[in-house]
C-alpha cells in the first residue's frame, strides 16, 4: 500500500510539471481548517480574550487596558495589575487590591503592604523591587470582600500570563484566597498553609495574607517559618533571627 501511495504521488507530480511547460499552475492548496473541536480563528479569539502568546509584562498591561471585561471596574478608581522585577524568582500572589492599593494603583501598598515590605527587605534581605507582587484580580471589590468566581474567573487568565511570562522558581500565596484559585477549593489556609505544593510545575508555598498577621500576631512565626522555606529553595542564607 505504501509503494502505491508513493507511486501515485511522483505520477501527480509529473502532471503538474506537465501543465507548468503547457503554461498553467495547479491550483491552490485549501486553507488547512482547524482540528477537532476547534473552529477556525478560535486561537486568535483566545489571544483576543485572555492575551496568550504576550511575551512581555509590558506588553499583557496595555493588552488588558482600561479593562471592562467584569463587574469590578464599576466601582475601582485604578486597574492595579503589578510589580516588580519581570524576572523575578519569587512571585507573591495575594487576593485583590485593598482601598490604598486602588488609589494608589500598586499592589499591597497599605499596612498590610508594608508589613509585606518588611518581611522582603528585613527578613528575606532582598528589596521589594527584587520580587514580583501582584493580586487574582486587578480591580478592587467593593468593601474589600472576597472575589466572586466569575470575577476571579475573568481575571485568572491575566495571573497566568503574568506567572508565564516571568517564569519564577518559586510562588508564595497570600491567604485563603489566592491559594484557592491556584490549588482549588480543597485547600484550607488554616491547615495546609506551610508545606510545599506545585502550580503547573513551579513549587508554591501557601502561607497567610499580611492583613491577617495585623489581626493575629501570633501567626507572625508560622509565616517566617514558611519564609525561611522559600528562602531556603531559593538557596538563600536563612537568617537565625527575623
């Protein structure tokens, strides 16, 4: 069979260098449709919604824009989408923009930001712009509560883009929340918080958010001893004292 399909192929061939010398060209090859399932153009309308294949922070920012896509942007002031070192090794990933962070237009710029700041600078020994720090969603809810799943669901592609395009060797997530979203809901903050998880083969450590430190201070140690982790993966120097 395979001698056959062979043999008729160089047979077509010779045809149409007989038609090239007789002055015609064979015509043109159809357009090759999309696999199973997809429909033609359905990748450029994920590139359109989600912004996959930006290869730069840069560039996925001006890509989200004044964004509109969910309900959160009726009440926020600014679009707060990160910052940081864009090859960073370590990634902070916490819920959403806090009041100071919405007028501000930077992520965890409140107290529970600069609590954050202390533990980068005065535990870990690195400056704040050496890590990368940035938020679920990018728009406030109102009142500070939770972020509803079809919020969270509209701006995780973003996050995504965001861990993609930096490629960190570690992620550290910030309460409840931001380690839902990326581990699923079985996650509970108060008893898996501390030990090592995977987040599409990056390992992750969950610990609690900043804001929760300020209410319960006792659970300032628990967090530097899942800092110390981190730092350890990254093979820092581990401070005996924070």
């Amino acid at each position: 069979m395979e001698n056959e399909i062979r043999a008729l192929i160089s047979h077509m061939k010779e045809w149409v260098e007989v038609y090239r010398d007789m002055g015609f060209d064979p015509p043109p090859v159809p357009a090759r449709k999309a696999g199973p399932g997809k429909k033609a153009g359905e990748r450029g309308k994920d590139q359109e919604r989600d912004g996959a294949g930006i290869e730069t922070l840069e560039a996925l920012q001006e890509f989200i824009g004044d964004c509109k896509r969910c309900k959160l942007h009726l009440g926020r002031k600014s679009l707060v989408f990160g910052e940081g070192d864009p090859h960073a090794r370590l990634v902070f990933v916490g819920e959403g923009p806090g009041r100071d962070e919405d007028i501000a237009g930077k992520p965890f710029v409140g107290e529970a930001g600069r609590l954050l700041t202390r533990i980068i600078e005065n535990g870990m020994g690195l400056q704040r712009r050496d890590v990368y720090i940035c938020n679920v969603v990018k728009c406030r809810p109102p009142g500070n509560r939770d972020p509803e799943k079809d919020e969270v669901e509209t701006c995780l592609p973003f996050l995504e883009q965001q861990i993609r395009i930096i490629e960190p060797e570690v992620i550290c997530t910030l309460g409840r929340v931001a380690a839902q979203t990326l581990l699923g809901d079985a996650f509970r903050i108060t008893k898996d918080r501390g030990t090592w998880r995977s987040y599409k083969g990056i390992p992750l450590m969950p610990t609690f958010h900043p804001a929760y430190l300020l209410r319960n201070p006792a659970a300032k140690r628990p967090v530097w001893e899942d800092v110390q982790a981190i730092m350890r993966r990254l093979g820092m120097e581990v401070k005996t004292n924070a």
